[in-house]
C-alpha cells in the first residue's frame, strides 16, 4: 500500500517537475531562435569589383583601306549637331515604304551591345567591342558602302552584361574622341587614325564604373573635351589636341558617373556645363575665368540609375527623366546676387506625368515627345507628346494598341523615325506640331534583338542598329 | 450443329456489326468526356505572360501560406548587380542588408559569382507569393522572375480562390501533364 502511495507522489512529483521544466522551457525560448537576420556581406561580395588588368588605350591600328567621298550632312555625336535630336536636313522623307521596307544599302556585323554611330564627312564612326579578340575598336567605315576603312582598337575585357558597347564617338574635323565600356578615353586623328592622347578614369581619377559599363558620350565644346567622371574629380576638361588637364571640377560630395552625357547650354547668360549624376544635377562654369567651377548643383532629383540626359528649355529650365520608378523632374535656375540656384519645382511618378528610361526625350518647338516607361500605368511604352508647360497631362498619345519600347526616336522635319525593341522601324508624321500619325512600319532585322542605340541620320540615309547589326537605310524621297 | 459453327443469316451478321459501330463511339465519347471532366487531371496554374502582380496570389489563397510561390528563369535572368526584383527602387547601395530587400520575407538569396554577376534564388519556404520581386523584375529587368502554383502545396480546389478574384485572369485549369507554365527549362520536383 505504502509502496503504492510513493510510487503515485513519485509519479505526481515527476509530472510536476515535468511541467515545470516544459514551462520553463516555453517561457525561456525564443520564437525568432530560427530567425536569420539578414545583413550586408551575405552575398560575398568582394570589396572592389574593379578589374586589376592594365590596358594600353589605343594600342593597335589597322587601315584596311582608303576613300575620298565626303557627305554634305553630318551627326557628329550623340543627337546630332545641336544634341536635340532633330536633324536639319531639308531632303523629302518618303511617306511610305515599298513591301520589302526602305532599301537596305549595307549591312555590318558588330559585336554584342547598344553603340550608335557617329556620321562626319564621308565616314561612320562606332565603337563597336569585338568579342573574338576582346577589345575596344573604333571602327570607321564608308558612309556609303559600308566598307570598313580603319580601326584603332586595345585589348579590354567586357563580360556579356545587357550589352557590351554603349557610348558614341564624338568626331570633329580633327578629332575622334571616345569613351570606352571601361571608363577609357581614346582621342585619334580623325583621317589618320593617329593616336593623340588616353585617359583611364578610373585609374586616373578613381572614377566608379556604372552599372551595365559606361555609356557616357564625350562632349567636346570648342578645343576642350567635357568628361564627367564622379572620382576624385566630378569632371575635367581637356585640351583636345594635346590631352593636357585644363580644368578639374571638385567633387565634394562624391558624386559618381552616370550613363548621361554632359551638354552644354546658358543659364541667364551664361555657358554651362550640365550633368545628371548618380547624386544630383550639377552645372559647371563654360567660360571665363570660373571655367570648370560649379556655378549651382541640387540633390533633390536623385534617382539610382540616369540613362537619359537633360532637356533644355527656353526657361533657364532642365527637364530631367529616368526610369526604374523616378520618373520626371523640372529643374529651374535662379540667377541669385551671389550666383546660381537650382531649385526642384516640379517632380512626379512615372504614372503621373511625362517620363522615360533610356532615350532622351525630344522637346521640339514647344512640345517634348517621349515614349513612356513600362512602370508608366496606361500610358505605359506608348508614344507620347506634352507641351513643355504641362508635363503631367500629354496633349497627344499613341494609345494603347500602339506600344513601343527602349528603342530610339529622331525628328526629320514634320517625321519621327522610331524603332522598336525588335528593330520594327516605324515612320510617325508629326501634325499640328503636337499629334503624330502613323505612316509606315516595317521590321529590319530578321529576329531582331534589344535595338536600343541611337540612330544617326543625313542625307536622306538612317543607320539604325541592333544588338548585333548596323544597317543603313535609304528613306528619302 | 456445334455452337462454334452455328448458322448466321447475313441480317443478323450486318445487325450485329451496325450495333457495334453505334456502340463503340458513344463508348469511346463517354470515356473522352470522363477524362476532361476529371478534376484529377487538369490543375490550376498562371499564365506568366498574364500576370500583373497584383498581390491577391499572397492573401487569397485558402493554404497558409500560399502555394503561389516564385519561380526564376535563369537562362533570361540578367544577374544583375543592381536587380530590381531584389532591391527596392531608389537604393543608393547594393547589398544584403533587410532594408534594402524588396521581397518582405526575405525569400531571395543573393551570392556573388563573378565580376559583374550576382545570382538570385528563391526559397520557396520563405516565399509567401506576394510577387513584389516579379513586379520589380518586370518593371525594368528581363522578367525572370515569375510566380507559379506549386502543386505540392496546392489542393487543387474546384474553384480556385484565387482564380476567382485574379483580375488579370490569369489562373487556369491546365492539363496535370502540362501542370507549369515555364519559361525556362526548369523541371519541377515531382509532387
């Protein structure tokens, strides 16, 4: 019996102790135990994803053969002679096509990327990456065969990363200056091909490569090359001819290099430098005794990635856009008894108002046309026109059975050449200088893929690319 | 007479035959029928190329937590340091750090492969189907990332909540044999 009764308080006292062990288990444990806090560095990421080879700019030159054509029209650089985009040519444009689209008067093989041309006397200019010897080639070729006539070219590797070309040579009478994928300048004699000078930005100003490389297109203002870079130095100006340092622009707050290029323009009378930067907008001295300097600078539009560059207004405005969720912005410059002041008046989502992620939009006469991004809501990849009062209603659109994507647009007259993302190339005839109407389309390349470098037009020919081919096409009457 | 060898006058023989031919097909549309009615062999899924994520795949499913999960095409991922179905728009740096992870239940998993690539997986375990990371994805990068009904997790109701509600309609009964609408050639476990 007493056996019995020990036994049960055994049994009893051990249920006790049981519970009491479990509850004071439950109250010590910790719900989030299994919780992995997520922290910078999980990914193993290295310190510096800068490649350590050195690279001898410019080292190789081959001349393949020599012309004496010359061409009437030029587009020397990244949106024509006046940066807007518009050519002035006063050839007729054929309203329409023949079944087969405008005829294709050559055609060349170029390696993988996004690199439009350059058209200056006679000659196409692209810096175009050849992935068989891995390198940076300036490739110059006749404007009217297609034949390639010389190039200057280094060893640099580019690894496959949406493209591998991005940037457009800069030509003027005596000059060819470009902007390698990794931060490389190359000027070269632009008849001989003679290599004049070099810069590597981030050997030499510890600029920060981009995302997805380097697609800066040079602006040369007179005899001095205008290069942001966002290192030590947030740009420098060079002499042309002989690569000297002419001045250097502090960079304070440690702005780093975008995809936008730098364009020139006045501000209540006075030459200025303008460029968006991952950081903030700057303007910088273009004359005078201040060159170089920064005359104002706001960091109130900063977005992660800038493709696009600034639109000037007759307003001593900037209208800035990107994609990945920023939007547009209007930036104004206020002459101050001490200076310059940049001041954020308008800013708004890509779903409210005017908008675009690669291409720069084009303000002609007093209406900007853009081609909205994906993250645009219903206006999203459509064709749009806006007046340069109002960027939030449009005043024409292309709706929504008419949508297009990261492709290029130019302005020829009262035309609009625009390319889709599978080189469909459509012809648009601007009315009222506010609506446009469709006129022609046709597909260029058989299975075309990410047809986003900008177009270069003269003298009634359009040379249009995609990844991997570059054509020109007659579109003249 | 044996019964094997028993006469048969051609009325009865072409009777017979006429039976059969009437028989046989109204058979055979029975048992098409059957098939294609069977709950058992179609199953829901999304239609990617559809599919707005509009987040309903997250909070409308009757399992908790959702069968909806991610799934990544890698052949089209573009293994991007900056990947915007990883980090939240306007980020200034680029990292592992929760705040700036667009997916709320930190489902991605980020790792270095080489200058310039990163590479992005999902755990499906922490995946609750929200399609943030899609929508980031298809906003400005290739649309890799894509959501799918995992049919281990998936009961197969009769009438899919989420169907129901899917604004896009992007939720049909496919065929089992077909049961995921890839965009890669990612073969699923077998449920």
């Amino acid at each position: 019996m007493i056996d019995k009764i020990l036994n049960s308080k055994v049994l009893i006292i051990a249920i006790v102790v049981g519970f009491a062990i479990a509850f004071i288990w439950y109250l010590l444990k910790q719900p989030t135990n299994d919780l992995v806090a997520s922290l910078p560095g999980m990914d193993n990421r290295p310190k510096s994803l800068g490649e350590n080879d050195s690279v001898i700019i410019g080292e190789f030159f081959e001349r393949f053969n020599e012309i004496d054509e010359t061409t009437s029209g030029s587009w020397p650089r990244f949106r024509g002679n006046e940066f807007d985009n518009i050519s002035k040519d006063t050839i007729s444009i054929a309203e329409n096509w023949p079944v087969g689209g405008p005829p294709i008067i050559w055609q060349i093989d170029l390696g993988e990327g996004h690199a439009g041309p350059a058209i200056h006397k006679g000659k196409v200019y692209v810096l175009d990456y050849d992935e068989e010897i891995r390198a940076d080639a300036l490739r110059v070729f006749s404007f009217k065969t297609g034949e390639e006539l010389w190039r200057r070219w280094y060893e640099v590797l580019i690894k496959r990363n949406h493209g591998m070309s991005r940037s457009i040579p800069t030509v003027t009478d005596d000059v060819v200056l470009t902007l390698g994928p990794r931060c490389h300048i190359m000027c070269s004699n632009t008849e001989t091909g003679e290599l004049l000078w070099s810069m590597d930005l981030i050997r030499d100003y510890g600029a920060e490569l981009p995302q997805w490389y380097t697609a800066q297109c040079p602006l040369i203002d007179d005899d001095i090359a205008v290069i942001a870079i966002g290192g030590k130095n947030l740009a420098v100006g060079v002499n042309i001819s002989t690569g000297e340092i002419v001045w250097e622009t502090p960079n304070p707050d440690n702005w780093k290099m975008s995809h936008s290029s730098v364009f020139a323009t006045t501000f209540h009378g006075k030459k200025t430098y303008v460029y968006l930067a991952v950081g903030g907008i700057v303007g910088i001295s273009g004359e005078g005794d201040d060159i170089g300097k920064i005359l104002w600078k706001t960091s109130a539009w900063d977005p992660t990635v800038v493709a696009t560059s600034p639109v000037f207004t007759n307003n001593n405005e900037i209208i800035v856009t990107t994609g990945y969720g920023a939007g547009g912005a209007r930036v104004k410059i206020f002459k101050t008894e001490t200076g310059f002041e940049a001041i954020l008046v308008e800013k708004h989502s890509p779903k409210n108002g005017l908008s675009s992620e690669q291409q720069t939009p084009i303000l002609a006469g007093e209406f900007l046309w853009t081609i909205n991004p994906k993250d645009a809501g219903a206006l999203r990849n459509q064709l749009a026109c806006y007046h340069v009062s109002d960027l939030i209603n449009p005043v024409w659109t292309s709706g929504k059975e008419n949508r297009y994507g990261l492709g290029p647009y130019l302005l020829i007259d009262d035309k609009m050449f625009l390319l889709n993302d599978d080189s469909e190339l459509f012809l648009y005839k601007i009315t009222n200088n506010k609506s446009a109407m469709l006129l022609a389309q046709h597909k260029i390349f058989e299975k075309g893929v990410d047809a986003w470098g900008p177009m270069a037009y003269i003298d009634g020919y359009l040379i249009l690319r995609d990844s991997r081919r570059m054509v020109s096409i007659y579109v003249g009457l | 007479m044996s019964e094997k060898n028993k006469y048969q006058n051609r009325r009865d023989f072409v009777k017979k035959v006429g039976k059969w031919a009437v028989a046989l097909p109204i058979a055979y549309l029975g048992y098409e029928l059957i098939q294609k009615t069977s709950a058992q062999e179609f199953v829901w899924q999304i239609d990617p190329y559809k599919c707005t994520q509009c987040g309903q795949c997250e909070t409308n499913c009757v399992q908790t937590v959702s069968a909806v999960k991610c799934m990544h095409a890698y052949e089209m991922c573009g293994y991007c340091d900056l990947c915007s179905g990883y980090l939240r728009q306007g980020v200034k740096e680029r990292n592992t750090g929760a705040e700036l992870q667009l997916c709320p239940t930190s489902a991605i998993n980020r790792s270095f492969i080489e200058n310039p690539y990163f590479a992005y997986t999902i755990d499906e375990e922490l995946c609750n189907g929200c399609g943030k990371c899609v929508k980031g994805c298809a906003a400005f990068g290739n649309s890799s990332l894509y959501l799918q009904i995992k049919h281990e997790l998936c009961v197969n109701c009769n009438l899919c909540s989420i169907a129901q509600t899917c604004p896009a309609e992007a939720i049909q009964r496919v065929p089992n044999s077909k049961a995921y609408n890839l965009k890669d050639g990612y073969k699923p476990k077998e449920s």
